[in-house]
C-alpha cells in the first residue's frame, strides 16, 4: 500500500490502459467484451472500496464519516453495477433498469459526503472570494445541462413519465454533486490535505462527464455495454480509493497554512465559462449571425480582454498586500493578526473533533542586552535566525509566529501534554547551538510559557494571557526553561489579581496600618529608634503579609501612592509621639526602587516633613542595595536627600548588588546586616561575613544595625564583634501606635527582661 500511496497515478494508468486495451481488442466479440469489461469495473469497485474502508478505519474524530458515506456509495455502486451486468449479459439495453434507483441511492451518499464534508471545512477558509468563481461555473453548468439534456429528454423522450424522470435525475444530481465538489476543493486549498480533496474533485467531475454521455447516448438509444466511456466511470471509482490513500489523519498532519490568494486561473474561471457559453451560442445560430450580433460578439470580447488585464494587476497588489498583512517584514513569520485569525480556526476546529491544542509563548532572555551591547542590526539579524530555528524545530508539529519584539508563539493543533513537552525540549536542545552572525557567536535562551485548549482556556485571548503567565513564570524559574499553566499558577494568578484590585482602593478605604519595632542599643537596651512597618488588613482576605503585597504593588507601581503614605503617615505619628513629650527619636521608613527612581521623590520628602513639622533629622530612609545598578544617578539623590539633613540606610546589606568600590562613596549614615546572615552564627562562614561587615561599617565611619535578633547568644556574639545596634524580636515584635507609645514611655530593655 506504501508504494501504491506514493504513485498513484502510475497505477491508475496502468489500470486503464488495460482496461482500454480490453475494449479496443475485443470489439468484434460482444460477450467477451462484456464479460472483461465487467471484470475491470467490479475489481476497480473493490478496490476502491477496499482503499476507502481503510481510510475510515484509520481516522479519527467526525471526519470518518465523511469516509463512511463515500464507501457506502462506492459499495452501492458495486451491488448496481453487478445487477446492471447481469441484465445487460443479453444484448444491448435500450431503458434503464430499476437498477438506476440505486445509481441514484448511490449519487445521494456522495452528495450527502460532500455536503457533510463542508459542513466540517466550514471555518478553514473565507469562501467569499470563490463564490463568484462557482456561480459562474454552475450557471453555464446548469444551461448546459438544461439546454442538451434535460430539455431533450423531457421533450423527446418516448419513455413513461417514471423512467423520463429517473433519467433527468442524473444530470440533476450531477450538477449537486459538481457544485459541492468543486466548493469542497476551494474551502480545502488551504490545508495540507488539499491533494486528497483535488482526486475527489476530478473523480466526481469525471463521473458527471460520464453521466452526461451515458444520458445523451441513451437518449438517442445508442448506448452499449463496453463502450469507450465506460472506464470514465471506473477511473472516477479509483480516483475516490486514491483519495483515501492520499489522505493523512488530521490529527498528526494539520497545521495552519496561509490562505490561498486567487490564482490566475481562479481570475480565468468566469471568462473561460462565458467565452465557452458565447461560442456555443454563436454556434447555435449557424449562418444566421447578422452584423449586430457580430459586432456584440467582437465589443465583448474586447471589453473581457481589457477587463482580465486590469483584474491581473489588482490581483498583483492584492497579493502583495496579503503579504504584508499577515507576514512579518522582519523575519517573514506570520504576524500577530495572522495568529489571532488562525488561532481562532484551530479552536473552532478543535471543538469540533474535541481535540487539545496548545499555545507555547517564547520570550528571549536578556535579549535587551544584546541590543544594548552589539547593536539593533545585530538583534535584528538575532531575531531571523531565531524564526528560522523556530520554524525547523516545529516542522510538521505547528505554526510559528512573531507577536513583535522578541516574543514568538507556536501553535500546536491536536497535541497532547507529553507531544508538548517533547516538542519544547526539542526547542530548548536547539537553543544550546550558538548563533553566528557576522563573525559573532551569540548565544541567546528562551523562556517558554505554556496554555493548553480547552482547559487552560477557550478563547484565544484567555490562551495567550495564561501562556504570558506561564512564560514570565519560566523567567523567575531561572530562564531557559519551560511552564505549564495550570490551576495552581491559576489561583496564583487569581489571588495577585484580587491583591492588585484591592492595593488601588486601600489608601482610600484605609485598609493600610503601619507598626513599630524599635531600635535598641545592644550593651544598654535603650531605645534609639523606631522601624515604621507596613501592615494592610484586607476586606476578604484579612492580615496580608508584606512579602506577598509588596512584590504586587511594586509591579503595578502603586508602591509609589502607598509609599508616600507610609513616609507620611510615619512623619505625623512620630511627631506626635514627640508632642506627647516622648523623646525626639528617628523613625526610619523603607524606600522602594521604584519610590527613589520618582522624579518628584525628593519634593515629595520635603513637603512631608514641612506639613508635619518634623525635624529632618527624625527621620531615616531605608533603601536597598539595587539602587548602585545606576549609581551615578545614585549618588546624586542621595546627596540631596542628606542635604535636607535626612539620615540614609542601606537595608538588607550582603544580599544585593554592594560593590566596596561604590560604597565608601555613597552618603549613607547606616548599614544594616541581613538577617540572614544572623540565622546561623555558629557557622563559621555566617560568622566571619558579620564580623567582616561590621568591620567594614566602622572602618567608614558607619552605624551598623543588625536585623532579627532573635537569641541572647547572637545579641552577645554581635556585641563581641563591636556591632552597637539591632533590632529584633528578642527586643519586641512590631507593636501598633498605642502599644508602642508605652513602649517608648518605658525607654529601655533590661538585660534581665530580655533573658
């Protein structure tokens, strides 16, 4: 069958020219003629039918049916042509038998075929443009038809009312059938199993052909068994095997291809059909043309040839036009409305057969780098290697695309989770080989996020959002390296959704508190200061910790609103407390990047601290280390900060970006040491990285404050290493304003108290 599969048309031919080569030799002997010429139709029938059952056992889904019904028709046709053979073994057979009800039972499965094959090709492609093309077609059909058969038959006809009607049911059937096969090769151009839809086109053309000469010929009462046009209808019977044969199951074989623009000889079509139709009418008229009709005839065809030129070169801008639509100019994917509009059919599709496709979303790592070092010319010719290794990766497996940037998506219709992943270690494997562009070997990873049809969505826009979900999963995984959307990611989603919508509305709806953990010197436990702390009570979900709203609200860039309140908030309880005639202490508040890098950041400092009446030296700003990224710009707000007397701390310090040649530079008052680093001091290398910090913090003339002091023993080890300052809970949890306030009224901790 595998070597039939890939000639069919050698074996068609041989077939038929035995067939021919039968007829022309034995004509002189009429029972021998039909007896070999029902030889080769009925094997032809078997085979076909053999082919086709085949087919519709190896498919899946609704498509079988489609071959179910082409079977039962060629299986009619068998069981016809052996009664037909049988009656005609005596003679020539001048009226058709009742055996034509089943030539007709037969032409309706293969309409029914059609018309249901349609039906599940409805969405593969815009069929608008074709219509015209087809109704053209079918007009001159239908003249034609009408004009040498039906009108004939009906007129001349010597038969009862029953078999004339039987008789004009062919070429009535015939036109149906012509009409759904010549639309069933239209919509079916634009996938990969057009060829099996082009043998079932010529096989039902073919067999209209044969009808056509059949129903003239018997019209006449000249037909015989064994005439030359009987192989017509056996090619048209292993057309329809071949077909089968041809066809690959969809679920291993679809893929989105582009759409087809209309060809010249889709363009030709109508002009053909009517020229045809003119000469036959010209012809009609015999020597009766008078000069009118001639000089109608010659202004037509001059009008039709000036037409057909300007159609030609809109045609030509069309399909440019097509072109750039729907391709990217860059790398000559297809761009992102191409994705939505092919998405949407692979979707629809795939609800049809209730079948799984996934949508693989591709984000280049420290892409932005390679711009920024080498050049955009270099990230561009980057980003067409990078789709010509997409698409050699995915092959038969799906569709590639560029949404813009350095983001790609792939399509992968009537997959599974396991064909996923294996497809996308695939891709990560390629990603590994160096790209060498102009001398230079670039290596470039990509981070793959992953959303699956139905279960990760059923739109095209909810697939592409979990899949952005997924990738930017992939990126804080480490990078190179893929994520699946799935329900637990879901409720991740979910939940950071419903943080973000309630972080806009909290300030207002005053959700948000602030705590205080004091600042203790370590020999005397007095208390020197106050950590101002963010809490937020929400509505639903109660007490949120910061380590799960903070990350949001700096992503959103709300942290900057809720962190000039906090900065506010601290001023005025601070002042208040000192009013209260509690002692002027310093209320430090953290700062977040995005905070610092606001340009009104210092503005908004000063004006704090003139409507609160706070004095500027009560008052510290904890940032973090991820500041010196920029530290040019760094410096220079930081030094505006210390000119309005406001004290600076570097926060969490030991676990950033701290470099020793930045830091003796920076105009900070304090260092703060990661707890971190407290949590396991008997390790000798925990404790020699304190020791080196503090060191390090005196030697620049420094506070040193250590965080998360927890034990007696590391209070007493960071006093032995000449650290003065912490805070933590062994001193006190962070306490609400009332509380607090009593706290400061006491002053200190004993040593006693503490242990």
């Amino acid at each position: 069958m595998t070597k039939l599969k890939d000639s069919p048309a050698f074996f068609l031919l041989a077939y038929i020219s035995l067939f021919y080569v039968w007829i022309l030799t034995m004509r002189s002997n009429e029972s021998i003629l039909i007896v070999g010429t029902t030889f080769f139709v009925l094997l032809g029938n078997i085979i076909s039918l053999t082919w086709l059952i085949n087919t519709y056992k190896r498919v899946k889904g609704n498509e079988k049916y489609f071959w179910l019904l082409l079977s039962l028709g060629v299986l009619t046709s068998f069981i016809s042509n052996v009664i037909w053979y049988i009656e005609g073994i005596n003679g020539v057979v001048h009226l058709p038998s009742w055996t034509n009800l089943l030539w007709v039972f037969t032409y309706l499965l293969y309409l029914a075929a059609l018309i249901f094959k349609m039906i599940l090709l409805k969405h593969t492609v815009d069929y608008r443009p074709y219509m015209f093309n087809l109704v053209i077609f079918m007009t001159v059909a239908i003249a034609l038809s009408i004009h040498y058969l039906i009108e004939p038959i009906w007129i001349q006809s010597n038969y009862l009312i029953g078999v004339t009607i039987l008789t004009i049911a062919y070429p009535i059937f015939d036109l149906g059938i012509i009409f759904s096969a010549v639309y069933l090769y239209y919509i079916s151009r634009n996938t990969q199993l057009k060829r099996s839809y082009l043998y079932i086109t010529l096989a039902f053309t073919l067999q209209i052909l044969a009808d056509s000469i059949y129903v003239y010929l018997l019209h006449l009462e000249i037909y015989q068994i064994g005439s030359i046009f009987d192989p017509f209808w056996t090619i048209s019977i292993l057309l329809l095997g071949i077909a089968g044969l041809q066809f690959e199951n969809e679920s291993s074989t679809h893929k989105i291809i582009e759409k087809e623009p209309l060809s010249n000889i889709d363009i030709s079509i109508p002009y053909i059909c009517v020229l045809f139709l003119l000469i036959l009418v010209i012809s009609s008229y015999k020597n009766d043309l008078n000069a009118l009709s001639m000089g109608l005839t010659v202004s037509f065809l001059l009008i039709l040839i000036r037409h057909f030129s300007f159609i030609r070169k809109n045609q030509q801008l069309v399909n440019e036009y097509r072109y750039l639509a729907f391709h990217d100019q860059l790398t000559s994917l297809y761009n992102r409305p191409k994705f939505q509009s092919d998405l949407q059919l692979v979707l629809e599709k795939a609800t049809e057969d209730q079948t799984r496709t996934a949508l693989l979303l591709i984000d280049l790592d420290r892409f932005k780098n390679i711009n920024d070092t080498l050049g955009h010319y270099f990230g561009d010719c980057l980003l067409v290697e990078v789709a010509n290794r997409l698409e050699s990766t995915v092959a038969e497996n799906g569709t590639t695309y560029r949404l813009g940037g350095d983001e790609f998506v792939i399509v992968l219709p009537d997959t599974s989770k396991p064909k996923c992943i294996t497809v996308v270690r695939k891709l990560l494997a390629d990603f590994q080989n160096p790209f060498f562009i102009e001398g230079y070997e670039i290596t470039v990873s990509p981070s793959i996020g992953i959303s699956m049809f139905p279960e990760n969505g059923e739109t095209s826009g909810g697939l592409l959002k979990h899949a952005d979900a997924a990738m930017y999963l992939a990126k804080e995984n480490g990078k190179n390296t893929f994520q699946f959307y799935d329900e637990a990611l879901h409720r991740q989603l979910a939940y950071k959704m419903e943080l973000e919508n309630g972080l806009r509305k909290a300030i207002e709806n005053m959700e948000f508190s602030l705590v205080y953990q004091p600042k203790v010197e370590l020999k005397s436990g007095e208390i020197i200061g106050m950590e101002a702390l963010l809490r937020w009570n929400h509505p639903k979900l109660g007490f949120v910790s910061p380590m799960e709203f903070i990350p949001v609200a700096e992503e959103t860039g709300q942290i900057v609103n809720i962190g000039h309140w906090v900065l506010k908030e601290a001023c005025r309880q601070n002042k208040l407390w000192q009013e209260q005639g509690l002692p002027n202490l310093s209320v430090s508040v953290n700062v977040s990047v995005r905070q610092f890098q606001d340009s009104s950041f210092l503005n908004k400092v000063s004006s704090i601290l003139e409507e609160t009446g706070l004095s500027p030296s009560c008052l510290e700003l904890e940032i973090t280390e991820s500041i010196m990224q920029d530290i040019t710009h760094s410096v220079d707000i930081l030094t505006q900060i210390r000119s309005l007397g406001v004290k600076v701390s570097i926060d969490d310090f030991g676990t950033g970006y701290s470099s020793l040649n930045v830091l003796k530079d920076l105009p900070i008052d304090t260092l703060k040491i990661d707890k971190a680093f407290l949590e396991n001091m008997s390790d000798s290398m925990n404790s020699t990285m304190i020791k080196s910090i503090i060191k390090l913090g005196l030697n620049l003339n420094l506070n040193v404050v250590a965080e998360g002091i927890e034990t007696t023993e590391q209070m007493e080890k960071l006093i032995e290493n000449q650290c003065t300052l912490g805070q933590g809970y062994l001193f006190s949890r962070p306490l609400p304003p009332e509380e607090f306030s009593m706290l400061l009224q006491r002053g200190s901790f004993s040593k006693k108290a503490l242990t």
